[in-house]
C-alpha cells in the first residue's frame, strides 16, 4: 500500500511536470481590434478581413484602403483622411479604438458604426458595455455588446447600422450630430482566461485519474518514462524522470 501511494505520487509529479512544460496558448493570446465606419455617401473603413478592402489590401491604384477612410470621386477611390488607433487585446479589461482626422464632407450621418475583431466567436469572449463617444460626448452604451449577424466567424459589435432594424433601422438607438473630430468606441472584454482556465482543469483532472489508476495498480519495481511529445522539453522529462526514479528507490528500501 505504501509502495502504491508513494508511486502514485511521483506519477501526479511526472503529470504536473510534464504540463508545466508546455505553454499555455492561452496565456499568449493577442486579439486585434479596430474601429469601422460608413458616413451616408459611403466614404469607409470596412472590417479588417473585408476581401476587397480589408486589412493588407492594396488597389490597382497603390492605396491602401484599410489605412484610411476612404471616398470616391465619381469612379476613382480617393482618400478623405482618417488617424486610426486600435487596439490589441491581451486579456480583460477595457479598451477603446478610434479616428480622428477624418473628412465626411456635407455627410449628416452614419451608416455603419462597428468594432471589427479578430477573436473568433466561438472563442468563449464577451464584450460589454460599449460606449459610443462622440467629439468627445458619450452618446450611448450598449449594456451588451450587439453583433453583427453577417459576420459568421468573428466577434464584430455593431452601434449603428441603418439596415438593420434590431439597431433601429435608419432612425438609429440613440441621436447625434454628424462627428467633426473624433469618433470613439470604448468596450470591456471579459473571458480572455477561459481557454486557460479549462486547460488547468484538464490537468487536475488528469492527476486525479494517474493517481487512481496507480494506486489500483499492483505494486511494481519497473518503472516507465513517458516519450516527449509536442512542446514539452528536455527539462522537465528529465524531472520527471527523476521523480519517478526516486519513488521506486524508496519503495525498496521501505520494503
């Protein structure tokens, strides 16, 4: 019995060293958020992984959409400024994206308003508490965020979006003048840890298991390494090795 729990002991040592030996994903997890919009005669920045105008695409004409707020002069793409700051995302806490900059000419209002994410929407992330801030003037704040049904692989919250009558259509949730300055979008992001928090689950649930298993197992001089796999290193094979080692000396002696 004693030689059991001493084995069962040095096997939950080898778990947890070999786990620790691999990096949570996790924990490096950096997500990206920018800030959307389309004035009424549709100058744009259009969300980050928009195939035609999204982030890293460049037209025939050399522009780089994704980098400004871009109009049009009759057929030719022009661009109508625009200082973007975005934001990454490395775990919860509040963060804002915004332009400035910008010229929406004669424009008296918005079509689209949106926070464009790569955090994908099966990844266990919230947004809450989305604040519209306008030339300085918070405007609105949706309690949770409102995404986008169009967006069927990412997180995208949507404030304003005239054709969509869930956010009011034309009329829109909340009144405002046409933004001359700045256009602000502040949001709170709760879940980043989940992923972790279910890996460090899967690890107590697998020492718990080793040491059931061992200590139903009869009482045995051999012992077995485990072969490295994936990202766990040399290091912490060898400590589990030692571990393992030094448990089965010590059931000898006692026996």
């Amino acid at each position: 019995m004693k030689t059991s729990k001493l084995l069962s002991i040095a096997a939950a040592a080898a778990v947890a060293a070999s786990v620790a030996a691999v990096p949570s994903s996790a924990e490096e997890t950096v997500y990206n958020a920018y800030i959307g919009v389309q004035s009424a005669s549709f100058s744009f920045r259009n969300a980050w992984n928009e195939p035609s105008y999204g982030k890293g695409v460049t037209g025939d004409d050399g522009m780089v959409y994704f980098d400004q707020i871009t109009g049009w002069d009759g057929p030719t793409a022009i661009s109508k400024g625009g200082v973007f700051t975005d934001a990454q995302i490395t775990g919860d806490g509040t963060y804002s994206v915004s332009v400035t900059d910008f010229d929406f000419g004669e424009d008296e209002s918005l079509n689209l308003l949106f926070v464009s994410t790569d955090i994908p929407l099966d990844a266990g992330v919230s947004i809450t508490d989305v604040k519209v801030i306008l030339d300085g003037n918070a405007k609105y704040t949706f309690d949770e965020a409102f995404l986008s049904p169009d967006e069927l692989e990412y997180v995208q919250p949507m404030m304003i979006n005239i054709w969509n009558s869930d956010l009011g259509g034309e009329d829109g949730l909340f009144g405002y003048t046409m933004p001359q300055d700045s256009i602000e979008i502040q949001f709170t992001v709760s879940g980043m840890g989940a992923a972790s928090d279910a890996a460090d689950d899967s690890v107590e649930e697998a020492i718990d298991s080793d040491i059931e298993t061992t200590e139903d197992a009869p009482a045995s001089d051999e012992t077995t390494t485990p072969a490295a796999t994936g990202n766990a290193s040399a290091a912490a094979i060898a400590a589990v090795m030692a571990a393992a080692g030094a448990a089965a000396v010590l059931s000898k002696k006692r026996n």
